[in-house]
C-alpha cells in the first residue's frame, strides 16, 4: 500500500513540476513580448494615437482591424463588394469582395473589445501576445505523449523566445501569425492520437473542429488538405483495409470542412510553385510580364539564406542550432509513424533557407525539439544505469539547465521593441483625412498604408498590401517620379476611370505595355474619373523612393529602371566653417561644395532652401547631389537628393511643395507628416 501511495505521489509531483516548467515557458514568452509597454508609455506622444490607442505594429494589422470595425457599424457583407480596396476594380468587377466569413481574429477582438469596453488597439497589447504562447501546450503534449519530455518543453521555449517569432507576434501586430503554431500543432497532435487512444472517433473530431477554425483563422486550407492525405494514408497504411470506423472518420474529418476545401489542391499548387520553385525575378509574369516586378523591394524574398542567419532568427547560437535541427531530423525518422503530421510544418520551416523570413517561426520549435530530443535520448539509455526517479530528476535539471543557456543565447530576443508602423502625426493626419476629404473620395498613394487608409481616413485606395502586386503600382510610382504635372494626371485619371480591368483588357488585344504606357502618359486614353482623386505623401515615402524611383523609372526595353535617391538626413548640426554634420556620418562642406557618404565622396550641386515665403534655389554645376533645408512648423528638415530625384514630382510636391495649379489643388500641409492635393481633372 505505502509503496504504491509513494510511487502515486512522485507522479503526481512530477506532473506537477512538468505543468509548472511549462507554465514559465509560457511567462518567460509573454515577459519578451509585454515589456515593450514600458517603452511604448514612455514614447506615448508619439507611438499613441491618443491615450487608450497605441499604433500598430504591421501593415497587415490596419487590415484585420478594418475588417473589425466595419462589422462593429454594420458595414460588413460577406462576398459583396469592398469599395475601401483596389479602387476603381472594386467597383467595375465583383471579384473584390468582404471575405466569408469575417475573419476570425477581427470576429473575436471586436467582441472581446466590446465586452471590456476598450479600444481594439488597446485590446491588442494583450491580445496578440497572450495568443502565441498557447502553441507550446499541443506541442508538449503530443511529444510527452510519445514520452519525450524534454523536446516538448524546449520545442516551446525555442519557438516562443525566436526573434522571428516574437518580431511577428509583439505587441500591437494584431496578425494571424499569433495562432498560426497553435492551430497546426493541435491539429496534428489530434490526429495522431486517433491512432493511440481507446476513443478515436473523439480524437477526429477534434481535429476536424480546429482544422475549421484554423481555416476560419488563417483563410488558406492547403495545409488542411496535406493533413486529410497524410490521415488516410496513415490509416492505409496501418490497416491494410480501411474498417466502417475509418471510413466514418474520413467523413468526420472532411464534410465539416468541404465549404473550402474544393479551393485546397489548387491552392497547394500555387503555394509549392511560389515558394519551391519560383524564384523572385526583374520582371513580372503572365500577361503583366513587361512590368516590373514589385517583390523585389520585399527585402525578405531577396536572398538565400545561410545557417548562421537562420540561427540568427531562431536559436542564436549556431552549434545549439545544429545541434536541434540534428535531432529534429532524427526524431522525424524515428518516430516516423507517431509524428507523421509534424512533417509538413517542419519542411515549411526549412523553406526560410530559400524564402521568406517568417518561415524561421515553423522551424524555431523543431530547433528546440532537436536539443530536447537529445536529452529524452539520453535519459532513455540510463535508465539501464541509474534509478528512474533519480533519472527523472537529472533529466529535469538538465531542462532548467539547456532553458537558461538558450534564454541567455537570444540576446537578440531580450533587446528587441516592437515599433509602430506610423507615428502618431502621421496617424492622427490619416484620422483628419475622413474628416476634410468628401465621403467618395479615393487615394492615391504608395501601397505600404493602404490599409491604414481604409482603416483610419476610411477611403478607398488603389493600392494596398493585398494588391500591390500588379501593374497599378507600377503607375503610382510612375506619376511620383516623372517631371510633368500633365502625364501624372493622366495616369492618375485613367487608372481612377479603367484601372487593373482596363490595363488587362488593352493587353489582352496585343497592346504592349510600353505602348500603353504611352498612350496614358500623353492622354490618348483621358477621361475625368467619377470620384475625387488625392495624392497623398507621408514621411515614410523618402526612404522608401529608391524603390518608388526604380519602378517608376522602368525601362521596357532594357527591363530595368534607375533608382531614386532621397536621403533624410535628421538630425544634423552645423559646425565651424558651414560644415554640416548629419546622422549615419554624412558630412557636407558648401565651401568646397562636397558631400561625405563615410568613406565616398560626391560633389555637391546646389543647395534648395523651402521657407514660408517660396523657394530659393542656389544650383552650381551640371552634376552633383543637392541639398535641400526644408522649413517646417516643426523645424528644419535636411535632404539629400541627386538630380533625376531633384525634378521628380515626388520631390517638388512633397518636398518643395512646388506643384502646378493647373492639375492639382493643395489641400493639406503637415510636412513632413502628411501633404495632400487634390488631382484637378
């Protein structure tokens, strides 16, 4: 009796100290992620939009929280039109749609928001951390089920503390990514345990209710499907002959989901092409092939990676690194039945070699698996040698041992802040625009706040984050970088009148792009559009116009463009002599009329001054870059811009505030915040 008790009683103490290693897992990733606030509250004047709204951290978020707020005032309709997107296509075509159903995150934020009474920005301080912790529970209790321990537990600690993790799920990102482990994992653990528990039929169709909510949540089913194919050759493969109770789990698993799953082997397809085989290529494809291809400014598609930039991302230290992945690939082999529905997610995590950087956030977990699989192992040959509960309790030691070395190796981690995509300026300049602009107004500008638009000055946008692939850019950045008032408001009028269908349409008769770029830019094509057009600058623009400069500069002939140079130079200082000595170690001597780059050294132009009164221009040579001082209401505003930037009309509207009457009409002047003018057609 007593020996049983005792034996009772250590297991229960070791269940208890499991829940509790766990449990600190998941505090130690809220603690990475929750402490930003302290910063945030002392930044509030700027990262705020008012006292109970701080700003969001991705673009994305602006988007999931539009989708919140239109179904708050009754706006949102599923599979019907969304004028606030890819104007004027939402108007002329039904393919641009509120999506079904209401995504899930913008569904529940905006009722939890609703129930505590606070603003949804408020509500995501929490919200998007406390949500990417929960992985770490399927993910223990699928490999402690399958007695591995130690790789469950660190398996969490590795994913909730990679820096890629924590970059997508901080504070204020408000993006799916923050249940994109959770619902995998638990999808997987379900279905694997269909195969070992007295209770199967239970076990399926809990998979099938979070194979629902994860398409609900995340709105691509490809994943689903790979999961269904693995399920019923498991079961082939396991039973010879699939029984009643196997073929009533199929049914379980997918006539609940058959809503989206007919989209699932297409949308495979596309996603291995995009992400196996394509490579990010100059120029675009299909019937857009002559246009630049705007992928190649996302900086996270533009190279292969190598194992101490993965590392980087994931666990910072590389022998640790290896080490994981090591054991991540014996583990998979080993336990190549029980774990089946692991692989899919942990191949997707290898594509961060090859694609994007988010991918780091599937392989991050099977790094700390790896590690922890060596532990389980070992602890497995010693129980040949030592007592098991001695075992069990060096094997917890070394848990809180390797936990401590990984938590002290993301140095990278511990100093990252999540950052807001838009000042508090800019933001409450957004906020102003739904108030001075007429309700039918739409806004021309470059893609990155689309959603931002739509959200705060709640117009519509001919660009955004979900369309700024397509020959539309390609026209805004046109308009910014050529030199003629007259072809930016004809492009201006003909994408507001015809847009993407129009474009389409003209190529699809033999039209090349060149020629219709043509034809646009001298206004064959003109006709005045129906709704009131604004171009809208913000500060974020002048770093981004090397990009803006380069697309809109495109050569269709040589498949290239040139790109554009706008350098802000805050904060600069004058020293003895004129100098001028300006952040990043730029230097600028008018005297010997020469600019410092560190180590190059370029001839400087002229100088430009904008002040209240106009624009003074001091230009001296042919060649050279020019400095610009721009007078503001919050001080002055230093520029470097070379000479093709110089006579772009990004930079004499924006910068200069020079336009011509005749085709626009200045609405707003917040610079360096936010100008606006209103196309006169």
């Amino acid at each position: 009796m007593w020996p049983t008790n005792s034996a009772r009683a250590r297991e229960w103490t070791l269940r208890g100290i499991k829940i509790l290693c766990l449990v600190l897992i998941a505090l130690a990733g809220l603690q990475v992620r929750l402490d930003d606030q302290a910063i945030w509250k002392k930044r509030q004047n700027v990262w705020y939009l008012d006292r109970n709204r701080p700003i969001f951290a991705s673009y994305d978020a602006f988007y999931f929280a539009r989708m919140a707020r239109d179904w708050q005032e009754g706006r949102y309709r599923s599979g019907k039109p969304d004028f606030y997107r890819a104007v004027p296509d939402s108007y002329l075509t039904d393919n641009i749609t509120y999506p079904f159903p209401v995504p899930l995150m913008s569904f529940s934020a905006e009722k939890l928001s609703r129930v505590f009474g606070i603003p949804l920005e408020r509500l995501d301080l929490y919200f998007t951390p406390i949500l990417a912790v929960l992985f770490v529970l399927p993910l223990f209790l699928y490999l402690e089920s399958l007695g591995y321990t130690a790789a469950g537990l660190l398996g969490g600690l590795v994913g909730v503390t990679a820096l890629i993790y924590v970059i997508r799920t901080s504070i204020m990102r408000f993006d799916t990514d923050s249940l994109n482990l959770f619902f995998p994992f638990m999808v997987a653990w379900c279905l694997s345990m269909y195969f070992r528990s007295s209770r199967p039929r239970l076990w399926v169709s809990l998979a099938s209710f979070f194979s629902f909510l994860y398409y609900w949540w995340y709105a691509h089913p490809h994943l689903i499907l790979v999961n269904i194919l693995l399920f019923a050759g498991l079961l082939r493969w396991e039973r010879g002959c699939l029984e009643r109770e196997d073929w009533l789990a199929l049914a379980i698993l997918v006539v609940p989901n058959l809503w989206y799953l007919w989209k699932s082997p297409v949308a495979l397809g596309k996603q291995i092409y995009e992400y196996v085989v394509a490579v990010v290529r100059p120029e675009a494809t299909g019937i857009f092939r002559d246009y630049p291809n705007i992928q190649q400014s996302i900086s996270e598609l533009q190279h292969f990676k190598n194992l101490s930039e993965v590392a980087r991302l994931t666990l910072q230290n590389v022998p640790l690194f290896l080490l994981g992945l090591a054991g991540t690939v014996v583990l998979l082999v080993r336990e190549r039945r029980a774990l089946l529905f692991l692989w899919p997610y942990f191949l997707i995590g290898l594509l961060v070699f090859r694609a994007g950087n988010r991918f780091a956030m599937y392989l991050a977990p099977f790094v700390g698996v790896g590690v922890g699989f060596w532990m389980d192992l070992a602890f497995r040959q010693g129980r040949k040698r030592l007592r098991e509960s001695t075992l069990h309790l060096l094997r917890l030691l070394g848990i809180v041992a390797v936990g401590i070395w990984i938590l002290a190796s993301q140095k990278s981690t511990f100093a990252y802040v999540a950052t807001p995509k838009a000042n508090a300026f800019v933001v409450r300049d957004m906020v102003k625009l739904s108030r001075i602009l007429p309700p039918r107004a739409w806004i021309w500008s470059w893609w990155d706040y689309g959603y931002a638009f739509q959200y705060l000055s709640r117009r519509g946008t001919f660009v955004d984050g979900g369309h700024q692939l397509t020959p539309k850019t390609y026209y805004v950045a046109r308009s910014f970088t050529t030199s003629s008032p007259r072809e930016a408001r004809n492009i201006t009028a003909f994408i507001a009148t015809e847009g993407l269908l129009g474009i389409k349409k003209r190529l699809k008769k033999g039209t090349t792009a060149a020629a219709l770029t043509e034809a646009i830019s001298r206004g064959e094509l003109y006709r005045p559009p129906d709704h009131p057009v604004y171009w809208v600058f913000t500060q974020d623009l002048s770093p981004k116009y090397g990009w803006i400069g380069y697309f809109g500069s495109w050569d269709f002939r040589k498949h290239r463009g040139r790109y554009g140079f706008v350098w802000p130079l805050n904060p600069c200082r004058e020293m003895p002599q004129k100098i001028l000595v300006c952040q990043r170690g730029v230097r600028i001597d008018p005297i010997t009329r020469r600019v410092f780059l560190g180590h190059r050294e370029f001839p400087l132009r002229g100088i430009v001054y904008r002040e209240a009164r106009g624009v003074n221009q001091r230009l001296w040579g042919p060649e050279g870059m020019i400095l610009e001082i721009v007078s503001s209401s919050y001080g002055r505003v230093f520029f470097l811009v070379d000479d093709p930037t110089f006579r772009s009309l990004f930079n004499q509207m924006y910068i200069l505030r020079q336009y011509d009457p005749r085709y626009f009409r200045l609405v707003m002047d917040d610079f360096p915040f936010m100008v606006v003018y209103e196309v006169k057609f």
